[in-house]
C-alpha cells in the first residue's frame, strides 16, 4: 500500500510499513516516558495510518483527538521516531485510530542534543562520479550534532550519503564546512527537506551553538 516514491519521502517509515507491525506511542508520566505498544492495521503513504489503540492494565486509553504524540518504532536493531498528529478515533468492532501520515522520521539518537530555529543560508555539495554537484539551501533547525535543511530543487541523493555543507555562522562570521551524512528526506515536486548529521563538527563550531541556545533562550 506505499507509495512508490514512500521510502524517500519518508525514511525507513515507508520502507517497512506492513500489516500488524508494532509501534510504540510514548507518553509522558510523573516520572519517566510510558510506551504503549499499537498495532498498524492500514495506510495510505502521505496521507494517513491506521493503529490498535493503547491499553493500560486492561483499560483502554482515550487519546485526545487533535493532538500530537510520538512514536517510535525498532528497525534494523535502532530506534526511529516522528510526531503523528491524530486525527480521532474510530468506532468499530476494535476500535482504532486514525493517524496524520508523518512528514519527517528520523533516527531517535540525532534527538540527543537540542534543536534550535534558525534561518541560516547554506550550500550544499556533494561529488558523485567526479562530477560536484551543489545546491542552495537554507538551515531551518540547528543542534550540536545535526540540522534540518531546505533545499529548493530536488536532489537524486539517499539516505546514507555523504554530502558537505558550507554556511557562514552569524554569531562568529565565519564559514564552516562540515561533513554530514543524510539520516532522513522528505521530497515535494520542486524542494526538498533533509535531516544530517554533522561528521566529527569542529569544538569551534560546537561553542557557537551554545551562543545560538542563549540568543534563543533570551528571546523567550
């Protein structure tokens, strides 16, 4: 039932969607994240997904319709999560619920370190068969260990790839390039949105997203 193209749109997600697979959605306790186990019952690659709903000692939970929960799921021995906005619940003979299709997976370890918002331009190149390949973009969201970035053309590169970003750093006015390998893409007609993970990233660069996170803490 995936879409043809679902395993670049949505990483890892799309690639092993089956029939009564489990995912967990996570809930937050007075003391520690509860996992409860759903079932995926039923899917259409970007628009929706179908789950069991979470019990709790025998009891059926009630979700709030309208929110959003994490997930995560095991694949290949890692953790994957994404956010999953639910839409409402259905009343059947099992009751199920019915889930907004993801946007963005990614691996649970690139969560590590905070994010922040940013809007920083940046280039983004890579060289494939001696020919470099290089695209415009801009970083959308910025951690110690890895960005989000926007891209307004579409690439033919995977998951897994290396590619070099080059961007100059506001807080310190100067260019940094950084190796990174794609963890996730999400893929329009005519852009595109990748998460990286930054490649051994300098300490220099390290230190200026900790004046990053206090200009974004002082503008709360």
């Amino acid at each position: 039932m995936s879409g043809e193209r679902a395993s670049e749109i949505l990483t890892h997600f799309g690639e092993i969607l089956r029939h009564d697979m489990t995912i967990f959605l996570q809930r937050r306790a007075e003391t520690e994240d509860i996992k409860h186990p759903l079932k995926v019952v039923g899917w259409i690659a970007g628009k929706f997904f179908l789950t069991t709903c979470p019990y709790e000692n025998g009891i059926r939970l009630k979700l709030e319709s309208g929110a959003t929960y994490n997930v995560i799921y095991i694949s290949g021995g890692r953790v994957y999560g994404f956010t999953a906005h639910l839409f409402r619940e259905i009343q059947t003979m099992v009751p199920l619920l019915l889930f907004g299709y993801p946007d963005v997976v990614e691996s649970v370890e690139l969560r590590k370190e905070p994010r922040y918002t940013t809007f920083f331009a940046a280039d983004l190149g890579s060289e494939s068969s001696e020919i470099l390949e290089l695209f415009k973009g801009t970083i959308i969201n910025l951690s110690k260990s890895g960005c989000l970035i926007k891209l307004k053309q579409v690439t033919a590169w995977n998951v897994g790839e290396e590619v070099n970003m080059s961007f100059d750093m506001p807080t310190d006015n100067l260019q940094y390039d950084i190796l990174c390998i794609i963890r996730c893409i999400k893929r329009s007609k005519d852009n595109e949105t990748l998460g990286l993970e930054f490649l051994n990233a300098p300490e220099e660069f390290r230190n200026q997203v900790d004046v990053v996170a206090s200009v974004a803490e002082e503008a709360l």
